[in-house]
C-alpha cells in the first residue's frame, strides 16, 4: 500500500475538506456567540493531615505517601459526593423560591408553580435538607421536585459540571472551586459546599468518637471486673489452703532437705569407717585372751551399755529438733561419760603376758560406741527427710494452682492497661476540635477570559483532523484496484498497460486519431493507446485474432476494442472489429455498420465489404441473445475466420464479460490471443478470483491485463 495514493485522495477531496471545516467554524460559531461569560471563584480547606502543627499528638509518625494520598482522596469524593451535592442544591433552591433576587434566571417549570405548590416544595425541601436525605425518584411528589432542581441546574450531574476539587500538590490544602455565570453564585456555590462538608464531617468524627469512647469506657469495666475476679479467687484460694508464701516456704524445706542429705551421708560413712576398724581390732585378739578380759569387765560392760542408751535416745531428740544446740550439749557430756567409763574398764583389765594388746581394746571400745552412734543417727535421719519430702510434695499443688491463678491476673492486668490506655488517649482525642477548616472563603470573581474564539478554532480543527482521519480509515481499508501495480500484485499476472479517465462526457474517436486539437487527456489516451498496441502487438507476433473481454459487463471492453483499432490503423494496418457481444451489441450501435456476424457466417455475404477503402472494418450483430455455435458449428466459423485472416492484418473482437458464462468461453475457442479489460476502483471478489484462476489455465493464450478508466469515477460516456 502506497501513501503516497493517500495524499491523491486528499487532493480529490480538498474541496470537501476545506467546506466541512468552514461548515464546522460557522456552525460553532453560531452556537457560542451567545454564550454567557463564566465566573470563577474558589475557597482552600486545611486538613490537618500533613501540617503537624494542628496535630492533637505531637508524637504522631509520619504517615506513609500511599496514606496520605489515599485520605485526601477519600476527603476529596466525600465533598463530592451526592449528600454533599444535595445538601447544597436544597440551599440553592430554597433561597431561590424565598427570594426576589434567585441566583439564577428562573426555569419555565419554576414560574409555573403557584404559592400553594411553592411552600409546599420549600417544606419538603427543608425537611430533607434537615434530616440530609435525598429524593426518591420513587416518589412522584419527590420525583417533580428533582426535576425542578433539573430545571435550574442545581442537581448533582449538572453542578459537578463546572465543579473542581483537588489537592494543591503535596500539600495539606485542598482547593474547591466552580464555575457559572454569576459571580455571586460561584461564591455561594463554594461557601455553602465547604460549609455542609465541615459540618457534615464534624459530625460524623464526633459520632464516630463517641462511639469509641462508650465502647472502650464499657469494655474497661469489663476488663476491671475480671481482674478484680481473678485477683480475689488468688487470695481465697490461699487463705482455704492456708498458703502464705510458697516460694520462701519451699526455699526453707529444700535448705533443710540438703542438710539431712549431707548428714546422713556423713553418718554413713562414720558407720562403715568404725566398722571396718573393729573388724582389724578383732582380728589381732586371742581368743583365750578375750575370755580373760571379758570377765573383768562385765560391771564396767553395764555401765556404758547404759551410757549409750542415753546417748542414742538424745542423739534422736538432736536429729528430730532440727539439730538444736541444747541437745549437743547433753550428747557431749554423755560423751565424756562413756569416755569415762571407758577408761575406768580399762583399768580393770587384769594383765596377763599378753597386757600388749591392751591398747587395742581401748580403741575398740571407742570405736564401737562411735559406730553405735552413727547408725542410731541414720534413722532419725532418713525419717526426718522423708517427712520433709511429705511436706514438698504437699507444695506442689498449691504452687500450680497458684502459678496458673497469678498468670491470669498478669494476662487480665495487661489487657486492662492496654485498654486503659486506649480509652484514655480516645477520651482526650474527642475533647479536641476537628482539624479540617476553612483557610480562604470563595469571593465573587471576576469574568474568565472568553474561550469563544478558542471553541471556533478548535472546532474547525477538529472538523479538519474528522475529515482526514474519515479519509484515512477509508482509505486503509480500501481493497479497490486503481493503478496497473496493484493490479499486477495483487492478480500476480501481466498488466499491459492502463487508460485514463476522461473528463468529457462523449468523445469523437475520429478526432482523437485523426485530428490535430487533442487535449491533454485526449493526447494521454492516445499516448497510452500506442503503448498498448506495442504490446499487444508484441504479445501476439504471427498471430492475428484478438479477444477483448472482462470479468464483469460495462468495465470499457467496446472502448478499448474501438481505440485499440483505431492505434493499429494508424499504421497502416488493416483491421477488422468483430461484435461478439450478443447481449448488448455496443460496438454495433456505434458504428451503425450495415453488415453482420449472423450473415458472414451462414450465408451469402457482400464482397463490399472486404474493399480496401477504408482501413478499419466493422462486423455487428443483430443482438438477439443468441451463442456464437448456435449460429455455425465449430469447423464453419474455423474457415470463415481464416478468409477474414487472409483479408485483415488485426482482428479484435469484442467477446462478453465472462460472467456471462459460455458466450464469453465459446469466443476463446477462437481466438489466437486475449487481452481482459479491468476498471479502476474494481475489488477482487469471489467472481473475480474464479474468472482469473480460468484465465491462467488457458495455456498461454492469455496475455495480460488492460486497467481502464484511471483514477477516479467511471464517465458517463456514449461508448460503453
């Protein structure tokens, strides 16, 4: 596809072009002359979320951008949103039925309402703008008071038409302004909307806050009375057990235990140690000479048998007293009692010649009353620890009942703190103004410069940009053949050559090949008519019988046929055009020839006609819709045309269309060569991609393509 096809269709339709723009510039034109001047006005809301110094906490963390553009956002929709809007357009209206000065020209609906229905439309107005309902379309009462709000512009749709609401950057402002035609009313517009908006918004976080407050005020009562629950069934349960304190009480028992363990270990060790020693003692005596002594002392033996019964029985009061230092007392003085005694059994030892070994028993006696002593100390010992280990086992339920009691009172004393905190921050919070405030009221404005002369010139450029993209698509989407390069492409056989399009209406042929004004169209057409011949010629060589057709009916085959005869006669060849077109004769009609195909081929013909006075011969028919074998068989017209072949240099003839089926095919027998005729703007459609497949598998006999009429429309002219 070639653009360059593109700027030609712009020329052709420069004319078209240039009228649709002026039509648009004046039509606009028209239409903005009596446009009232716009007033603009605008008033600035702080927030407070960004300027910290109107923050209630100072410690506040800065919020994320995401945040903070998603809370002006959210600000922004709110005073845009239809309660807001409708809220305003109650003010609006309600000054406008009560006032001599409206803010607006009253509406045709307006001035038809009686006194009657203008109260009545002042209350329900009123009402909703106290209760900040909407109407209920609903309603039909409602639904005629929307209207008239319709009628004087104030609803929702049509004053968010001229309504701006933005943040001012990044800061914490947001601007609101609108446009109208009335200074006042752009004022008013934009005081009364922020005015509903603060107060709307005032009262929805003052509710809001309310709401939080009770509802962290009841659930910190709730959360106290649980702790004050919990901390009352600890005590109870340790007043019932008799609890004081089990981590020092445990403490003490495990003291004492360790203790016990150590002393009964030294005990046992004493006992195993005496014993082994009176086990060496024994081993030295005789025992003639244990005989001898245990006779002397069998008095003394009474004495310490005594003594060490008192000293056991001590010894278990010490271990059982949790080692009192009175008891150690006793237990040294019966010490040096048995010690005593001990010595005083020595003495009556009777020596015999083996008095050497009476150090020895000395040392048993000792030993013995000491190992007695260590295993008495045993039992006491062990009895004592076990009760201690009664005892600490004892601890262990109390320990986790009141472990489990103690862990519900911290989980119960955290979450009544948090909460307590919360309820206080929440109660200080509410007793703060809200943030939001005016920082500039809207004031009557001044004219906005006229965008009059803007909307014409915008408007023609519009209408300009509308043509050419119309032109654009048009031409993207056009698939029409107009010059002999897309033909060829597209059909993938030769192209010939083409023939312009001719302004004029009729055309005198004989003028055009033999006269000296030809114009530059006509010159043109003769140029490219020389062109064909040369191909044509080229194409046939020895041969001589032409075939003209097409693929569909009036695409200039009788014009190329005629123009073709006339570019061979010119030099200096004989001729001859045959009218094979049964259906619609046209090159008889032009030529008027007195002789016809029906009488050559089927009988007496005159022999006029194959004089050599003219250069160019012309064979008609008498149009009956007849095919060219029902007038003569096959072999017939083989013989009539070779006596035409002998009298002419050239025959052309004019064969139908081919969608005319086998009148068209039946001529192809025939001829020696064809040449299709092709009209510009044509598109390969179904008929055609059938027709051009035939004509490739004509084995040679086709030659190419002619692409008539190029460019533009096809004339009314008197050759078809």
């Amino acid at each position: 596809m070639e653009f360059s096809n593109f700027f030609k269709i712009i020329k052709k339709h420069r004319f078209t072009i240039v009228l649709t723009t002026v039509l648009t510039v004046i039509i606009t034109f028209f239409l903005v002359r009596n446009q009232p001047d716009v007033y603009s006005s605008q008033a600035k809301l702080g927030t407070g979320i960004v300027d910290q110094t109107q923050s209630v906490l100072n410690d506040m963390p800065d919020a994320q951008e995401s945040k903070v553009s998603q809370e002006f956002s959210n600000l922004v929709e709110m005073i845009k949103s239809k309660r807001m809007l409708d809220q305003l357009a109650y003010k609006l209206i309600i000054h406008d039925l009560t006032s001599k000065n409206p803010y607006r020209k009253t509406s045709p609906l307006l001035n038809q309402l009686n006194n009657s229905a203008r109260q009545h439309a002042i209350a329900t107005y009123t009402e909703l703008y106290n209760k900040r309902q909407a109407l209920s379309l609903f309603n039909p009462d409602q639904n005629g008071l929307y209207k008239l709000l319709v009628s004087m512009h104030y609803d929702d749709q049509s004053i968010l038409r001229t309504l701006s609401v933005y943040r001012v950057q990044n800061s914490d402002y947001i601007n609101v302004q609108f446009d109208s035609e009335g200074s006042e009313l752009s004022a008013v517009v934009v005081n009364t909307l922020c005015a509903e908006f603060i107060n709307y918004y005032t009262l929805i976080i003052k509710e809001n806050q309310k709401k939080a407050v009770d509802f962290l005020g009841n659930l910190l009562r709730v959360k106290q009375d649980t702790l004050v629950a919990k901390t009352a069934a600890l005590k109870n349960y340790k007043i019932r057990n008799h609890v004081l304190n089990l981590n020092e009480k445990a403490k003490s028992l495990y003291g004492q235990m360790s203790d016990f363990e150590t002393r009964r270990e030294e005990a046992e060790k004493n006992a195993h140690a005496t014993q082994a020693a009176i086990k060496g003692i024994d081993k030295d005596f005789d025992p003639k000479d244990r005989k001898y002594s245990e006779s002397n002392k069998t008095a003394v033996t009474q004495k310490i048998l005594a003594t060490k019964a008192q000293l056991q029985a001590v010894n278990d009061a010490y271990v059982q007293s949790n080692f009192d230092p009175k008891y150690k007392r006793k237990i040294d003085s019966l010490n040096n009692a048995a010690s005593a005694q001990i010595d005083e059994l020595s003495d009556k030892y009777i020596l015999n010649p083996l008095s050497t070994k009476q150090s020895l028993v000395e040392q048993k006696l000792g030993l013995q009353i000491q190992n007695d002593l260590a295993k008495n100390s045993s039992g006491p010992i062990n009895n004592e620890l076990n009760r201690l280990n009664r005892k600490f086992d004892a601890l262990v339920p109390h320990e986790a009942a009141t472990q489990a009691l103690e862990s519900a009172i911290t989980i119960a004393s955290q979450e009544y703190l948090e909460i307590l905190q919360k309820y206080n921050q929440a109660n200080m919070v509410s007793g703060f103004s809200i943030q939001l405030r005016l920082i500039e009221r809207a004031e009557p404005g001044i004219a906005q410069p006229s965008k009059k002369m803007l909307l014409v010139i915008i408007s023609g450029v519009i209408g300009f940009v509308f043509c050419i993209a119309v032109l654009f698509i048009l031409f993207i989407f056009d698939n029409t053949i107009k010059t002999a390069p897309d033909l060829a492409n597209r059909t993938k056989m030769p192209v010939l050559g083409y023939l312009n399009l001719l302004s004029s209406k009729s055309i005198d042929l004989k003028n055009i090949w033999t006269g000296t004004t030809a114009t530059g169209e006509t010159k043109q057409l003769k140029n490219l008519m020389q062109s064909l011949r040369f191909e044509v010629a080229t194409a046939l060589a020895a041969d001589k019988v032409l075939l003209i057709n097409s693929i569909e009916k009036e695409e200039g085959k009788t014009f190329v046929a005629v123009n073709l005869a006339y570019a061979y006669s010119s030099v200096n060849k004989r001729v001859l055009v045959i009218d094979g077109n049964f259906d619609n004769p046209g090159i008889t009609a032009f030529t008027k020839t007195r002789f016809y195909l029906e009488d050559f081929l089927t009988g007496p013909f005159d022999d006029s006609f194959f004089s050599a006075d003219a250069k160019i011969k012309f064979l008609g028919n008498h149009g009956r819709g007849a095919s060219l074998l029902e007038i003569a068989g096959e072999d017939s017209i083989y013989g009539k045309l070779a006596i035409l072949k002998d009298a002419f240099d050239v025959i052309i003839i004019e064969a139908p269309a081919l969608d005319a089926l086998n009148r068209s095919k039946e001529w192809i027998l025939f001829a020696d060569k064809i040449l299709t005729v092709f009209e510009s703007g044509n598109s390969l459609n179904e008929n055609y991609k059938q027709n051009i497949g035939y004509l490739k598998s004509l084995n040679g006999k086709f030659i190419g393509w002619v692409l008539n009429l190029v460019p533009g429309d096809k004339p009314t002219t008197e050759i078809e």
